[in-house]
C-alpha cells in the first residue's frame, strides 16, 4: 500500500514520495510514524473507509497540495505547528534564526548574570523579543518555548495566517502577545525597549515565481513577495520598524533569499541605525539570515 502510493507520488514530482506516504497513511490511522511501521510489519489490516481516505490524500499530493495542508501539522523545532490555507508553511532552514536568536539571549543574560535558559531571570531583566510578521506563530512560539524567561511579542497582517498562529498559541499553550496588524507600524507601546527583533518577511522578488508547486500555488503572495525590483522594500520596512523598536545594542535577525544576503547586508550597513552587519548561512551552507547591531 506504502510502496505503491510511494511511486504514484515519485511519478507526480514529489521530493521525497516514501516519506510522504506513510506520513499519510499514519495521519488517516492517527498513528506516528514508528507506529505505522511496526503495524505494516504486523501484518495489520486498513479498512476499506480508511483505504479510501488515505487514496483520495495520495491523489491529493501526486497534485502537489502541501503534505502540510493535507496532514493540518508542520513541524518547526519541537514545535508541531498547525497549518493549512492561508498561512506560510514554516521551512527547516528557518530553524537557523532561531538558533541565533538563542545565541544572543544567551550573550544577554551572561552580560546580565542571568539564567542561561531563561527560566530564573531577575525582576526586571526579561528580555523582550518581537517577531514581526509572524505568519503561522513559528518563530515566536519557538523562542518562547526554549527560552521561557522571556516576554515574547508577535504581529501579522493576515487575517489568515493571524488565525492559524493564534490557533497555535492555543494549541501549544505557551505565553505569546499576538497582534493583528502592519509590521512596519506595530508596537508603538514597545518603542525603544526590545532586545532582539526577529523576522522572516516575504522577500521573493515579483519576477521570481517559485519553482516548487507547493510553495507557488498553495503559500499565500502576501508572505512570499518582497515587492520592489529587488524583493527587499518589505525587508527594508521591517528593518526600519525594528530600528525603533530596539534598545541601543539590540539585534535584528531576519532571514531573506540566498541571493539577497550581500544586498541586504551592504543595504543595512549604509544606514546609520546599524552596525556589525553580517550575514550566516543555513544547515544547507546557504545564506540565509542576516544579523545586524543596532547603533
């Protein structure tokens, strides 16, 4: 069953069609995936309804709809995020803007005497971090989840994509201020007083449409394009909202397309507002996200 919707799936073009497979069937069987391959070795039988289900998903992904759309789960971290139509679904070399992010919390709190976690920080001493444009809540949910000590706050323009991070907060119980609203004007209550600004905003230049199905027809315009010939007008924005926000010595991470990172950079070190500005590169030694000092 596994093996021949697998090649059903090779045949439609999709990356990876045995790991999309039984991740379908285990999300008709409610099963995990470890689950589903000691019920295979077993022998176990699928009913007919279920057969029928998992066979109308399998179509569903030879006509490249997002595994994530079909199985209503994306997996960021340890996050399991829900996601469907509406929202930007969260991609594994995001993960990396994380990863500094924690990194600069943790220079904060060794400057501070603080706890390395987050978790018994000082009265006073919290950090603030701000995600602007949030889409489904990954970024935002991720650091309040693996550095507790901090007061995490999180804004997105769609309404769409609004619901399904608020959907998140819900699901995953942990403490985020989520707003609906404009990026480049939010947080007028948090002028000045943030530590560190992270951002993945649409930065895909008009006149380069995805390759992908998946990301094309099925990922919203509005979290893809960046607008301008470049596809950094919104990045820019963003950064200079970011700018306000921060406290002198805050950090501003924001992710962009590999072929933007010198752009960007040598954008960013032009304006008086930054210094140390320098770009880092993904799991896949692709540039990726951007790291700039405000001044």
């Amino acid at each position: 069953m596994v093996r021949a919707a697998a090649h059903t799936l090779a045949a439609a073009g999709v990356p990876s069609p045995r790991v999309d497979a039984e991740a379908l069937l285990a999300h008709v069987l409610d099963l995990e995936v470890p689950e589903l391959r000691r019920a295979v070795i077993l022998g176990e039988r699928v009913s007919e309804s279920d057969l029928a289900a998992y066979q109308r998903l399998v179509e569903q992904r030879a006509d490249r709809v997002p595994l994530q759309h079909l199985t209503g789960v994306a997996h960021f971290r340890a996050l399991s995020l829900r996601v469907g139509p509406g929202v930007f679904v969260p991609r594994p070399e995001t993960e990396v803007l994380v990863d500094l992010a924690l990194a600069d919390l943790q220079r904060r709190a060794s400057a501070l005497g603080t706890a390395g976690d987050g978790s018994a920080v000082r009265t006073g001493t919290d950090p603030v971090v701000v995600d602007l444009c949030t889409g489904s809540g990954a970024i935002a949910l991720a650091l309040a989840e693996e550095w507790p000590g901090a007061q995490v706050h999180a804004v997105e323009l769609s309404e769409d994509a609004h619901a399904w991070a608020a959907a998140n907060l819900v699901h995953t119980g942990l403490a985020v201020d989520l707003r609906l609203g404009d990026a480049t004007t939010a947080f007028a209550d948090l002028l000045g007083q943030v530590d560190v600004v992270v951002s993945n905003p649409p930065y895909i230049p008009p006149g380069s449409v995805p390759v992908d199905p998946e990301v094309r027809d099925h990922d919203p315009e509005v979290a893809l394009y960046g607008l301008g010939e470049d596809g950094l007008q919104v990045p820019l924005a963003v950064a200079a909202r970011a700018a306000r926000l921060l406290v002198p010595g805050g950090v501003l991470l924001m992710e962009h397309a590999d072929v933007q990172g010198e752009d960007l950079v040598r954008r960013l070190a032009a304006s008086r507002d930054w210094v140390d500005v320098a770009d880092h590169r993904d799991l896949t030694g692709l540039p990726r996200v951007v790291r700039a000092v405000r001044a």
